[in-house]
C-alpha cells in the first residue's frame, strides 16, 4: 500500500513540477507577442515530454541521488516512508508556489524535503554539507549571472539589430526565438524527469525507463493544465519585453542551462530563466522589482517550506 502511494504522490509531485517549470522556457515568446499562449505551452510542452522520452536512453547516466542517501543512513533512506514524505512534501510546496504564480526551483523543493524528513528521523546528525551545492550555490550566483548575462546579451542584440533591417530579420529572429525556446524545455525535461524518478527506485517491479515515461507525461499534464498563473508572472509581471528582449533573455538562459547540464555547474534553471528576463527590465528600465524581490522571496523560502511539511509528513507516517 505504502508503494502504491508512493508511486501516486511521485505522479503529484511531477504534474506539480510541469504546472511550474513548463512555461519557464517559452515565457518569452508569449511575453514578447512573437506567439499566442496557446501556441507557447504547447511548444513547450512538447520539447519537455521530448527531452523526458530522452532521458530514457540515457537512464543510466541520468539518475540523480534524490533518494536521501548520504544524507540519512541506508536505512532510513530506502524506507517507503521516507521516499513517500519528501515526495508529498516537494509537491505540494511546488503546487503552492503554483497556484500562487510564483516560478521556484522543484530541485530544492525535493532538497528541503530529504532535509526536513531527514531531521524528523535522526535529528541533527542529517548531512547539511550538501546543501551548499543543492541550494545556497545556485541561490546566490543564478539570479546574478543571469542578471548581468541577460542584460549584456540585450545591449547587443539590440546594438546588432539597429544596425540592421528589421522587417528582413523579424521572421530570423523569430525562428532563433523558438528554437532557443526550444532547448531551453528540452533540457529541463530531460534533467528534472530524471530527479523525480530517483524516488520511486524503491519499487523494484517499476522499470527506470517505464519510470521515466510516466513521470514525463505527468509533467506534461501538468503544464497543459496548470501554468496559467506562472505563466503570466513570467511573461508579463516582472517585465515588459519586446521581441529582441525575449531573444536575448533566451539565448542566455539557454547557454546557461545546457552548459549546466553538460558541466554539472551548480546553478538552477528557473533562478537563470527569471534572472534573464529581469536582467533585460532593467536595461530598458521596465523592470518589476517589486515582483522580483516577491519571487526572491519566494526562492528563499521554498526549501523550509518544503522541510517543515515533510517533516510533518513523515512523523505522521511513522505514527
């Protein structure tokens, strides 16, 4: 019984994350007009679900160690219950952040979960030394590498594109708009599908790829149905942005990400997304910083969020 809620709370967790990270890599091309929302969610569903179905040739040497060992001791962390805690508690702080439209990061949702379970289980003997390159890492230099990568990048396509004739390159422009839009869904789907199959390995009769195709539809679900109001935070709060601008935060944001997955560089996907598109506000002085300092805020508190309802989970579970 216990895996059979495992494997339904895990399908929560990843429909949680497609309804929150599905439109981060095509806000800008419903933010700056170059499609229709519904023309962005479905490119970016699909690119998602492609990089997800990818991921499973790759299982191997995809598979993150979300599953709580070295943080816990063996034991605890091949427990059903402690797979079943930090997967309610990763989200349901994601499905909050949500249905409140705010874009946060599932990787550290899941972090603060095996943290929070991890204290309930054997108090303050949990590994906190990982916490450095899972959460305050990406934390504090994503935001300020996209900030400043995102603005530089704008200064120069906008520079380049003067120069140039507009209505020549528009159609150009464009095309380069989705197809950055593009990589950027396609390699948070095939890092993050991955991540959230790590909980469900427990379950012995669940093959890795049939895992993984699941989870990647799950997902996918989630952003067809639920990314309205990340949506429009991303495309339309934090900044005003034409079609150079969502260019430009893009191709950063695409750089950015692939060179993280390919180097293992500890930076996060949606602190680099919404870092770039204010990274652009601030050059053509539109930026939101209002909103920005409440999705900040919201970054900070995701992993005791995430802590404190897993660790109440698990207490409840262990009861």
């Amino acid at each position: 019984m216990l895996l059979i809620s495992l494997f339904i709370a895990t399908l929560f967790l990843a429909y949680s994350n497609g309804a929150n990270d599905n439109f981060k890599g095509v806000a800008t091309l419903f933010g700056s007009q170059t499609s229709s929302y519904q023309t962005a969610i479905l490119w970016g569903t699909f690119t998602t679900l492609a990089g997800g179905v990818t991921a499973t040739f790759l299982a191997s040497t995809l598979i993150k160690n979300f599953s709580g060992k070295g943080l816990v001791p063996d034991a605890i962390a091949n427990a059903p219950e402690f797979h079943l805690a930090v997967a309610i508690a990763s989200g349901l702080t994601v499905l909050i952040a949500t249905l409140m439209g705010f874009p946060i990061s599932t990787t550290h949702s899941l972090t603060g979960a095996l943290v929070g379970a991890g204290l309930v289980a054997i108090g303050l003997k949990v590994n906190f030394a990982a916490l450095g390159n899972y959460f305050i890492l990406p934390l504090l230099l994503s935001p300020i590498i996209a900030i400043v990568l995102g603005a530089g990048i704008y200064i120069l396509s906008n520079y380049i594109n003067s120069k140039l004739n507009l209505s020549v390159n528009q159609k150009m422009i464009d095309t380069c708009h989705f197809i950055s839009a593009g990589i950027i869904s396609f390699v948070r789907g095939l890092n993050d599908t991955p991540n959230i199959v790590s909980l469900i390995l427990i379950i012995e009769y669940f093959s890795i790829q049939g895992g993984m195709i699941t989870i990647a539809i799950a997902m996918a679900l989630g952003g067809l149905l639920n990314s309205q109001k990340v949506a429009i935070t991303m495309s339309e709060k934090i900044t005003s942005m034409n079609r150079t601008q969502g260019l430009s935060a893009n191709i950063v944001t695409g750089i950015l990400v692939v060179a993280a997955s390919r180097f293992g560089l500890p930076i996060s996907t949606t602190y680099v997304s919404v870092g770039c598109i204010f990274g652009v506000g601030l050059i053509s002085k539109k930026a939101n910083i209002c909103v920005f300092y409440k999705i900040l805020l919201s970054w900070i508190l995701t992993l005791p969020t995430a802590a404190i309802l897993s660790g109440i989970t698990y207490r409840l579970l262990q009861g």
